[in-house]
C-alpha cells in the first residue's frame, strides 16, 4: 500500500463542499480541515504507485475549489502500537 499526504489550499468559502468533494474520490481515504498554512489535508492511499498521479492530479487538483497541493509520500508508517513494540524490554504492564 502507497500513502501520500496531500496538502490542500482551497477557496476559502467552499472547504466544507471541496473536503466533501475529495472524500468522495476513489483513493481517498480521510480528507481534514486543519488550522494552519493549509486548508485540508488528504490522506490518499492505493496499491500502485501510477494510481498517485491518477488520485492527486487527475481528481483532487481537478476538484473544483482546489488551488493548490503539496504531496508528500509516506515511507514508513509508525503508530503508537509500533512504537511500543520497539521500546519494550520484556516486562508486562504492571496495571
């Protein structure tokens, strides 16, 4: 599985309609309204790297209201789950 992050500036009085809009894209798996230099980021995940270039620049910069994405490809993912294996040195939780 490919993971990019895109991030999305959008027109300011249509992010509810255009964060709606990119949900809905094939590939697309959580769209979010942050605070920030950005108005939504996308989480975008598919299982071949072609289908990158078919999800952001064939729908999410296609979506109308979008003016402009940032995409960053995810190399690894770590979670709290992983981070726990990662440190533990053998001992049960004591709870």
């Amino acid at each position: 599985m490919i993971t990019a992050i895109v991030l999305i500036d959008c027109e300011t009085d249509s992010i509810p309609e255009v964060a709606e809009a990119l949900a809905s894209l094939s590939g697309v798996s959580e769209v979010y309204s942050v605070a920030g230099g950005v108005d939504l980021v996308a989480i975008v995940r598919v299982r071949e790297f072609d289908q990158i270039a078919e999800v952001i620049a064939g729908g999410i910069s296609k979506t109308a209201g979008v003016l402009n994405t940032d995409t960053h490809i995810a190399f690894r993912a770590y979670s709290q789950h992983d981070l726990e294996e990662a440190f533990a040195i053998g001992f049960t939780d004591a709870d």
